[in-house]
C-alpha cells in the first residue's frame, strides 16, 4: 500500500466520521482545521480530494494532505485520470 496513505476505521458509508459507534477515527482534514465540514463522499454530490477507497470491512483509505490523484498509481485507480480529471471540471 502507499505509504502517503492511512486507514481510517469506523466510517458510516455516506461517507463521513460522525458516529462513534462504528470506531474513533477522526477526518484528518477536520482535524487540522478544527471543523466538522469534511466528508468523505456525499451522495450525489462529491468525494473528498483525499479519499482513496474503501478497504474491507469499513476502513476508509485517506491521503490527508496529499491529493488522492497526486499519490495514487495507475494500478490504485479504475480508470484514466485524464478521466476523473474531467468529472471534476464538470462538477
């Protein structure tokens, strides 16, 4: 695995860090700005700059400071970035 990336545990797949329930992780990106804004990935909306996956049973693989597209291989990514690069310019 990337060495930029860290597992986070206890995700609620919306996918957010809101419920103690299912682990103590917290977002490093709310934590750093000291803030509850950040998701993972919103329904119809968006994913995270930093989000990287999903890796069984409920990790959440984060690149926190490092943009996911900036650490992340060919073999870590199902598709062209050129591709996900022109999702995001639509968005």
């Amino acid at each position: 695995m990337n060495s930029y990336l860290k597992k986070l545990r206890g995700a609620n797949l919306d996918i957010d860090f809101s419920n103690a329930n299912f682990g103590t992780t917290k977002c490093p990106w709310n934590m750093a700005e000291g803030t509850e804004a950040h998701k993972c990935a919103v329904k119809d909306v968006s994913i995270c700059d930093y989000f990287c996956g999903v890796q069984f049973l409920d990790s959440v693989l984060c690149s926190y400071p490092h943009p996911n597209l900036g650490i992340l291989g060919p073999e870590e990514i199902d598709r062209d970035k050129s591709e996900i690069l022109s999702l995001t310019e639509e968005a």
